[in-house]
C-alpha cells in the first residue's frame, strides 16, 4: 500500500488540487486528508468535489495540535504537505512527521520570507525591490517561519511591467510544475 499524504492550507487551495490530481493520476501515493485552519477557505470545496476528506480546525485546536495530530493519525498519515497554510504548525504535529513535512513559498527564500509574508505580500515586496528574479523555495517545516532547510528552489524573471498579479501567476504555474513531483520524490525515499 502507497503512503498517505496530508496537505494543509489555509485558502485558495490550488496548489492543494494540483497534487490531489497528480498522485490520483500517477498512483505512486494518495492524498488522504486535507486539514485548513480558516472555516470558509475554499480547498474546502476543492477537497469535497475530489472527494477527499477534509477537515476544519479552529485556532483552539491548532494551538493545542492534539486534535490536528488525532486526525493525522487517524488516516495513516506519513508525510504532511503544507500548501497556502499560514498558520503556525503546533510543536507537537511537527515532532510528529520530523523531515515528512514541507512547506512551499513564493519567494527565493531567504529573501522576502518569514511572518507575515505570504501570498501577494511577497509579490509585492519583490517588486519594490526591483528584483530581475523570483520563483519558489520548496523546503522542510520547522519551527520558525520559512527557515527549514531548503530542499529544491526554481527560478522564473521578474519583467519590468509585471503586478503583483501577473508575477504571482507565473510563480504559481512554477508552483504546479514541480511540487507534486519534489513531494512524489521525498515520498519515494520514505523507509
Ligand atoms: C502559494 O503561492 C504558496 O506558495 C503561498 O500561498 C499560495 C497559495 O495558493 N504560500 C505562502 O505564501 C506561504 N508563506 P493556493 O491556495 O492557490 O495554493
């Protein structure tokens, strides 16, 4: 039997939908769960139209982390995903799945990271920058924001009339690209 694998997020969800399909259609793990911390986030939906089961947290219990650790564990979870998630991971969950959790930002980490920087935040710090270059930082989750060791970065450039909007789309195309093949790879490696 494959290895289970838990996404987290927090929104959107797309990156979330990406994965759910790529594993459905290459069989080499399946995605068990989806865990949100915001009741109204729209993986919500996402996750019930693929028929994935998907369950909602509130800060109570994320703090505490044992009910978010119940559930894990209740649906035979090896690796955790984090996709979108902007809350923090409670101590206990990531002792729990230590080097089995990753994260992906929006940035060429260590620039434009840490607290608060999240989603369009990020696009938007890059171009005041004035930045020739983004792209994306898939790494490990620890207990600092964005901080965890960096396993894969892809990079795509900035143009001079990019929005926040058009960047964010060129980074979330890099984001669907290789995501689901850097988790389907750690996966693999997993004893
Ligand atoms: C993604 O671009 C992801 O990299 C970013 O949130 C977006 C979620 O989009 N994550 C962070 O900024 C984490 N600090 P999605 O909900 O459509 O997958």
């Amino acid at each position: 039997m494959g290895k289970n694998i838990a996404i987290l997020a927090s929104g959107n969800g797309t990156n979330a939908e990406n994965i759910i399909r790529y594993f459905r259609e290459k069989g080499t793990a399946r995605v068990a769960l989806v865990l949100t911390n915001r009741q109204a986030a729209y993986v919500l939906q996402r996750a019930r139209d693929l028929d994935v089961p998907a369950l909602y947290f509130n800060k109570g219990e994320w703090a505490d982390g044992r009910p978010v650790l119940q559930a894990l564990q209740a649906h035979g979870v090896d690796f955790v995903v984090l996709a979108g998630f902007l809350a923090r991971v409670p101590d206990n969950v990531l002792h729990a799945y230590p080097q089995r959790m990753v994260n992906i930002h929006p940035s060429l980490l260590p620039k434009f990271g840490g607290k608060g920087m999240y989603g369009d935040r990020v696009h938007q710090a890059v171009l005041a920058a004035g930045e020739a270059e983004s792209g994306i930082t898939i790494h490990y989750t620890n207990e600092q924001y964005d901080e965890g060791a960096i396993i894969r970065q892809y990079t795509c450039p900035v143009l001079p009339d990019d929005t926040p909007d058009t960047l964010a789309a060129r980074v979330h195309t890099l984001e669907y690209a290789h995501y689901p093949e850097v988790i389907e790879a750690l996966v693999q490696a997993l004893p």
